[in-house]
C-alpha cells in the first residue's frame, strides 16, 4: 500500500512538473509573438512616418512658392499703393506744399549738377564752363564715362601720337606718354626729349616744360624702343620748374620795388662809399703813443736825451701837430688855446660824413615803408577796377609793395651797425688825443715843480756841505760824555 501511495505521489508530481513545462514553453512563445507583432508594427510606423515627411516638404516647398508670389504680389501691391496714395495726397496738397517739394527736388537736382560740374572741371575738361552748364545731365554723364575711361587708361600708359608745343613755338606732333597728370614727348628724329603738360585744358594738346639734356634723352629713347627703362619726372607737378623760371636776379627783384627803390638804392651807395672812405682813413691813422708826464716835461724842456728824442720822434700825425704846437707856443695860454683849436680840427675830420651814414640808417626805413604804403594803394586801385577774384592781383601787389621794406631793412640793418663802428673808433681815437692834449697842458707844471724839487735838492746840498766844513772835531772828553749819555 505504500509503494502504491508513493507511486502515485511521483505520478502526481510529474504531471505538476510536465504542466509546469507546459505552461512555461506557452508563455515564452507567446512573448515571441508579442515581440515580433510590436516590431512590425514600429516599422510599419517608420514607414508612415517617413512617408508623412516626405509629403509634408512636398507640401512646404509649394507653400514657399506661393508664399514668395504671394509675397512678390503684395511688394507690387504696396508701390502701386503708395503711387495711388502719392497721386492722392497730392490732389489733397495746397500750392504751396506743392511749391516746396519743388525747390527740394530743384535743389537736389543742382547739387547734382554741382558734384557733376565739379568732377568735369577736377579732370580737366577743356569745353567752356557755360557749355557745361547748357549740357544736359546724359551729356555731364557721357562726359563722366569719358573722363573714366581715360582715368583707367592711366595705369595702362601706351605712347601715342599728340601735339606739343616746343619751347621754341613750334607745333610738332611727337610720341607722347602720359602717365596721370605728367607726359613724356620722345622725337625720334631729332632724338631729343622732355616733360609736357596739358596746355591751358585743351585736349590732345600738350605743352613742353623742360627739355632734357644728355643722359635723359637716351633713358627717354630706350623706354620707347625697349618698353622698359628709367624716366624722369618733377615729383613737384612742375612747381619746381616753375619756381625755376620765375627765379629772378637781385637787379630783377629791385625793379620790382618801383620808384621808391631808387632813393633806397641811392642812400645805400651813398652810405656805402662814405663807410669806405672812413675806413680806409681810420685805418690808417697812426697810433697814439702814450708817455709820462716826466718824458713830456724833459722834452718840451729841450734838455731830454738821445733815448727820449728817439721815442719822441716816434710820434706822427694828429698826435705830431699837438706836439708841434706845445713846442712852438711861446706862452701857455696860446698853447692851450691853440691846442683846443687843433683838437676840435682833428675831430670834425674825425667824425665828418659819419652822420651821414646814420641819416642813411634812419631814412631807408621809412623810404620802405613810404613804397609798401604806395604798393598797397596801387594793389587797392587794382582790385578796385578788376576785383578780388583772382589771387594773383592780391598777392602779386602785396609782394611788390613789401620788396620796398626789404630794401630799407637791408639798407638800415648794416648802415647802423657801421654807423655805431666807425662812430665808436672816431671817438675812442679822439679821447687818446685829448688826454695827450691835456697831458702837453700840464707839462709846464711838471717842469716848474721839477725846477722847484731841483733847487731845494741843490740847496739842501749846498747847506749840508757847508756844515760838514764849519763844524769843528769833538774833543776826547767829549766824546766819551757822549757815549756815556748815549748809553
């Protein structure tokens, strides 16, 4: 009974355990089922999904297409709105609002004129400025391409056939290169070249500045046969050359100080001579020699000896003449006077024509400003009669008239400093004569006080000598009383 009990337990075991299998291997295959169906159905949706996308940009590119016609419509729309809003506000304006947008578009259309006309007259258009104002704005225009077109031929420059005006006068057409606003003329034949310029805005018409010399003529002809070498050019834009030709000499600039400049000139010769002739006798005056007072008393005295004489006779001209006369006076007061005479003598030589040439430094100054004055009045008549529009009536007046003060400038600066010269020498001279003058004045009080010292040294001689002789010898006695005392 037990195995059969235990038999069927096993049995109902394994039945549990076939059923457990059962149920397991339903569950997983069902999930396989599930897992397959689930995956369908995701790519099934890609699918949709992709399909969907793809009708969707479909969809907006023909909406972007209507959108942009729309969008071209409604622009359209917009202008024709504002142009029947425009012809619409101006039925409703009032005449004068009407007037006023007028003179604005009037003056628009003058600016425009104005930047047009300028741009012509900036690159040299040769037609006559009235011409430019009658031309219309396609004619402005057309010349505007035409100046453009030549613009852009400058940094392409070829040589070309144009006329020049040699500096001669004669009209040669010649091979030209232009390169901006500066040309080169080569003749071949001649072989000769130089630097031209548009001649007064004429086209095709260029007019020669400098013709070159030596080496320049062959870097000249081996730039039009090679196409390459050196050139030469003004970097100025020909105002070198032309400060070049209006250089003027010193004669040329002193004519242009007109009338007034011949007064200026006369003084400065004048002053001029005179400083010469001064010179040249300041120059050769002789030195004052300076002596004592002993020396001159010694020698006016006649007792002086061969070395005093020898200096003495040293001395010569003016200095000579005052030596003369202190020798020769027979008394002091007609050697004083005749002394003072010759002093004021030598110095009227000494300083005459010297004023002259400070008169000379005063005058000149004014004569400048006086023809400065004249110039101006002349420039004020011209711009009077001709107008102030042109600079060169102006500045071309102003420069003349100031070329009068120059003069008188350049006249009074050396005449003063040779006025303050020679004045200064003339004086310094004088005084070395008026001390020595006044040193020959007092000599006769050197020798009557060396009269009185030599008399007074001759009798105190005299006594002393005489005292020796009467004074008898001290006895012994005597002597030893005076030693004693002594002591």
């Amino acid at each position: 009974m037990i195995r059969i009990i235990k038999a069927r337990k096993i049995t109902k075991v394994s039945v549990f355990a076939l059923a457990l299998s059962l149920v397991i291997n339903v569950s997983v295959n069902a999930q396989e089922q599930l897992a397959e169906s689930l995956l369908n159905k995701i790519s099934t949706a890609q699918k949709e999904l992709t399909m969907a996308e793809q009708n969707i940009a479909k969809q907006r590119q023909a909406l972007s297409s209507q959108l942009s016609k729309l969008e071209t419509e409604v622009l359209a729309l917009r202008e024709k709105t504002a142009a029947v809003r425009r012809l619409s506000d101006e039925k409703t304006l009032s005449l004068s609002q009407l007037e006023e947008r007028l003179n604005s578009w009037n003056q628009q259309q003058a600016y425009q004129q104005g930047l047009l006309r300028r741009f012509l007259q900036q690159q040299g258009d040769s037609s006559d400025q009235s011409i430019i104002d009658r031309s219309s704005l396609v004619d402005k225009l057309d010349r505007v391409l035409i100046s453009s077109q030549q613009f852009e031929q400058y940094f392409a420059p070829s040589w070309q056939q144009s006329k020049v005006i040699l500096p001669s006068g004669d009209i040669t057409e010649l091979a030209t290169l232009s390169m901006g606003p500066i040309s080169w003329y080569w003749n071949e034949t001649s072989g000769y070249a130089g630097l031209a310029s548009a001649h007064d805005g004429q086209a095709g018409l260029l007019k020669s500045n400098v013709q070159f010399k030596g080496a320049a003529n062959s870097t000249i002809g081996e730039l039009h046969s090679q196409a390459a070498g050196s050139i030469v050019f003004d970097p100025t834009m020909n105002r070198a050359m032309a400060r070049q030709q209006h250089s003027e000499s010193f004669f040329e600039h002193v004519l242009k100080g007109g009338k007034w400049a011949i007064p200026i000139v006369f003084f400065a010769v004048f002053a001029l001579i005179i400083a010469l002739i001064k010179v040249v006798q300041l120059g050769r005056l002789s030195k004052v020699i300076r002596f004592t007072p002993s020396i001159l008393s010694n020698a006016l005295a006649k007792n002086q000896d061969t070395a005093q004489s020898q200096i003495i006779g040293k001395v010569k001209g003016m200095q000579k003449r005052l030596l003369d006369i202190a020798v020769t006076a027979k008394s002091a007061n007609e050697r004083d006077d005749q002394l003072f005479m010759q002093l004021q003598d030598d110095k009227t030589r000494l300083e005459r024509w010297i004023g002259a040439i400070g008169m000379t430094a005063a005058v000149s100054p004014l004569l400048g400003l006086l023809g400065t004055v004249s110039g101006m009045i002349e420039t004020f008549k011209m711009m009077t009669l001709f107008g102030s529009g042109d600079p060169e009536v102006v500045s071309g007046g102003i420069a003349q008239a100031l070329v009068t003060t120059e003069l008188g400038l350049v006249v009074a600066i050396p005449a003063l400093i040779l006025n303050a010269v020679l004045s200064r020498k003339a004086k310094s001279y004088y005084n070395e004569l008026e001390s020595f003058a006044i040193l020959l004045s007092k000599s006769d009080e050197q020798v009557n006080t060396s009269k009185t010292a030599n008399l007074i040294n001759e009798s105190t001689a005299t006594t002393q000598a005489k005292e020796k002789t009467t004074t008898p010898k001290p006895s012994i006695a005597q002597a030893s009383l005076q030693e004693s005392s002594a002591t």
